[in-house]
C-alpha cells in the first residue's frame, strides 16, 4: 500500500508526477467559512519556485495554482479543497540514461524493488517537485492557525553556519538562501556557485520557528507533537535528519544545563528562562517557540560520474543530465515552514475536538 496523505482531522493528500501533465494536493478537513484564494497561497508557491537565481534549478516554472473546488465566494465551504499546480517545462528527454542505471543516493532502486518498474522521468514521485503542492496545502492550513507566526531559514550550508550573533530576520528575504546572516550569505554565494560549477552539490540546515503556539496543542504517547513535526519533516525529499530544539546537543548536557526553568509570569503562567526542549514537553506544546531543525542532504542527481549498476544488474558508470539544484536544502525552506503549519493546524482541530 501506498501512502499519499497525511494529517488526522485536517488532512492533505498530494499527486502528479514530476514530468507529468499537473501536480496537485486535496486538503480536507479545513474548517468553512475562511477567505480564501489562489492571490493567498501564490506568494507561499513563488518563494519554492525553481529558477529563481543561479543556485537553484534552472527549471522554469511559473507553478500558478488554481483552485477547483472547496472554494465558494471567495470562502471555504468545508468540503475538500482541490489545488493544481500544471507543469510547463518538463524534459524528459535529459532521463534517457536514468532509464536504463540507476542513481546512487536517489530512489531509483528502492521505487524499482517495491513496484517493479518506475517513472524515470526526473523521478516521479520521489521528485522534489512533489514538494509544490505542499506548499500549496500549507499555505491553506496557515488560515486556521491564525495566531501562530511561522519562520523558516538557512543556518548552514556544506557546513558552514550562520553565526547567532548576526542573526537578523530581515536579512532572510534579501539573499537567494533565505540566509539571516548578511555575512555568510555572501560566502555562500561562493560556496554553491564552486559546487554548482564542478558538477556536484551541497547539503544545508533549514531551522523553522513557531512563535504564538499556545501551552496544550499535541498528545502523550502516540500523537506527540515532536513526533507529528518529525514525522512530517523527515517525509520530505532529501531530509535525513530532524532535531527539535538542542536535538542531538541535549545528550551533552547535565540535566541542570538541559531544564528549562520557570518562573511566575502573567496570569498564572510560567515564565521559561530556557528553550532547550523546542517549546515541546511530554508531546505537548509549552507556549514558547516550537524550533525544529531539519538536515537536508546533497542533490543526488550530479554531473559527476559515480558507480552503479545497470537494471539489468550490470556494473556501470551514471551522471545525471538535465536541470538540478546545487543544494535542495535552500528551497527546502517554504517547504519545512508548510509541513510545519499542516502539522500545528491539525493538532490544533485535535485539541478543540478533545478539550473543546
């Protein structure tokens, strides 16, 4: 069996193929009666979209999308929302060599050994193109979460890091890395350029923050909202890595370093002096930031010759004609903030169900 959707009250089933005719997403179990139209979720899909600079795929897609249904005088009815994004600027003809070996580090194989064949056209499914109509989908959950402010960006890219103290969130939209630090943004530009120009590619650290998440949003156990963000996170193309909040770094520390302590703050609640758990204890939302970092690896598809074998078992050499990232992990940002707000809509419909 194959799975397509993903949520539990508000859920959002993806389709299409890379090189196919559209791509699409059905979102359900979005609440009636929100403005909605194509001029709120089209500024989500521009920020994803390829071609925009040098260091992503030249790829040219204008990716409009156009709502089909769900939608009723300018407002959701509460029925499935249909979206379509067409594709334009296929070539499938770049593949023909992907048809007969596999690529190392892509699905081919694994798709072929499942299904016993596979669209080699740019991958199919397992193409980052199916990305798009995430962010479609999230631009749509981003209604019903209306007090949450969601923030994604770059903090490393081959692994050089942004520096804390140069953080500046206004510096995001002004760089092709959705970068904060004005500083290492102009060394990424050599960064990738190198890479993009010697065939290869780069992985990066995309971070999302989550602020206005109020304290009880998730479940103990089986529907933690750690768990659901890792989950949604991890389903992304080319994500191998998920941490929320000091991640892997928590298990340096003392649990005195690691506790974040509270103090009484405004109307009963507490005041955190500390974030180190993500703004997420026991599954649950604490009211402070939600941070999740997500590790993207290198764009598997490079012009550098690498080992494989043939389908039919043979030994051989394969590079990857056509138009690629030189690092996914830089559009990978609208798509992390989209899983991010899918999954902080749905837990929020689950909390109002159960605690009303």
């Amino acid at each position: 069996m194959s799975f397509n959707t993903f949520g539990s009250v508000f859920r959002f089933t993806t389709w299409g193929e890379s090189h196919g005719p559209a791509i699409g997403a059905v979102v359900d179990g979005c609440p009636p009666g929100l403005p909605l139209s194509e001029a709120d979720i089209q500024p989500f899909l521009d920020k994803r979209r390829p071609g925009t600079s040098k260091f992503t795929t030249q790829r040219q897609e204008p990716d409009q999308v156009r709502i089909l249904s769900g939608v009723f005088e300018g407002k959701t009815t509460g029925t499935p929302i249909s979206l379509m994004i067409e594709n334009v600027d296929q070539r499938s003809k770049d593949y023909g060599d992907v048809a007969k070996a596999y690529r190392p580090g892509h699905a081919d194989y694994a798709y072929d050994a499942k299904y016993g064949f596979r669209d080699y056209r740019g991958g199919g499914r397992s193409s980052a193109r199916e990305t798009a109509s995430r962010v479609a989908a999230g631009a749509v959950a981003r209604l019903v979460i209306p007090e949450v402010s969601i923030l994604g960006y770059v903090s490393a890219i081959g692994g050089d890091a942004i520096d804390p103290a140069n953080f500046d969130a206004a510096e995001i939209g002004n760089n092709p890395f959705f970068c904060p630090d004005a500083k290492a943004a102009a060394r990424w530009e050599k960064l990738v350029d190198a890479a993009r120009k010697d065939g290869s590619s780069l992985g990066a650290v995309v971070e999302c923050v989550a602020t206005g998440v109020p304290a009880g949003w998730g479940a103990p156990l089986y529907a933690k909202l750690d768990a659901q963000l890792a989950s949604a996170c991890m389903s992304i193309n080319a994500v191998k890595g998920v941490e929320i909040g000091d991640g892997f770094a928590a298990a340096a520390l003392r649990g005195e370093e690691n506790a974040d302590p509270m103090r009484p703050g405004e109307n009963g609640s507490p005041q955190f002096l500390a974030n180190h758990a993500g703004g997420i204890a026991g599954g649950i939302s604490t009211g402070q930031p939600i941070r999740v970092r997500v590790a993207f690896k290198p764009t598997s598809s490079i012009l550098i010759p690498v080992e494989t074998i043939t389908r039919d078992g043979d030994a051989s050499e394969i590079i990857t004609k056509g138009r690629h990232d030189p690092c996914v992990g830089i559009r990978g940002v609208p798509v992390v903030e989209a899983m991010m707000a899918l999954v902080l809509a749905d837990q929020k419909l689950l909390h109002r169900a159960q605690c009303g």
